[in-house]
C-alpha cells in the first residue's frame, strides 16, 4: 500500500454561524462546533483511507472561547498518524469576525478514525510519511497519544495491569 503525505488528506471547511446554531446566551452550542469537527475529520480521514470511515473517539475538546452568531468558524484537518487500520485526525477550529477580520483559534482536538471495507469491518490504511519537522511533531505526538489510547482501552476492559 503506497504511502500518503499529511498534505494529501488536508481539509478545510467553513460555516457561518446563524442564530439557529445558538444557546440561550447567544452563544454557538459546543454541540454544533463538534458536529463540524467530527464532519471535517471524517472528509479528511476518507480522503487519506480511500475507504469508509467511522469515528471512534474524540479526545479533550476544550472550549477556549465562545463563539458568536454571525462568525465564520473554519475547520483546518489533517491525518497525524495512521495505524494498521486507524487513523488520528488532528482539527483546528479559527472563528472569524467578517467585518473587522479578527481571528481566534477557539477549539482544537484530536480523533480517531477507522476505515472499513465493504463488508463494514476494518480495512488497512496507507502510512503516513511525514516530511516537515512540523509534520514529524505530530506524528510522534500523535504516536504517543495511540499507545496511551491502546494501555487505557486495555485497562478498561480488564487486560490491564
């Protein structure tokens, strides 16, 4: 299976956010920047897998700041790490002010994807060949993260020390 660069599954998305997307504060629900997270990352995980892909979890999502109606939130994506079948998708949310311009990084998160065949079981995914420093970073972080996943699935399902 040929290798892919980080590059290739890099995906970007964008929603303007209207008053049906918010709280009773007038606030964007969390739930409706985790629906973009999770759509974003799913596009860039098929894209790198060429395969139907499921989420299998979303690591911390913390809410640096809130989100206001009338933003443009734009989703940045890319594949990390890929494993034998599993990939982590690192996300990046901007909101943008339309009128004066203003960036803000309001939320970032990691999740992990699996791509299935046709069959709906899980399918092999190609590597990843990171090339920057910046590419290599992430690929060993995100390394790091996978084995920390792997020891706490285990423990919690009692095959754990």
């Amino acid at each position: 299976m040929k290798a892919h660069h980080p590059r290739e599954s890099e995906t970007v998305m964008s929603e303007l956010m209207m008053p049906q997307h918010a709280n009773i504060m007038g606030n964007v629900f969390g739930g409706v920047v985790l629906s973009l997270v999770d759509r974003i990352a799913a596009v860039c995980a098929i894209r790198h897998a060429q395969k139907q892909c499921v989420t299998v979890s979303v690591d911390k999502v913390d809410f640096r700041e809130p989100i206001h109606v009338g933003e443009l939130l734009t989703g940045f994506a890319r594949v990390n790490y890929a494993g034998k079948t599993s990939m982590e998708v690192g996300v990046k949310i901007i909101a943008e002010h339309l009128i004066t311009g203003e960036k803000r990084h309001t939320n970032s998160c990691y999740l992990t994807f699996v791509a299935l065949d046709e069959h709906g079981k899980p399918a092999p995914v190609p590597p990843i060949v990171p090339e920057t420093p910046d590419e290599k970073r992430r690929f060993e972080r995100a390394a790091k993260r996978r084995t920390s996943r792997v020891m706490e699935r285990r423990y919690d399902q009692g095959r754990g020390e």
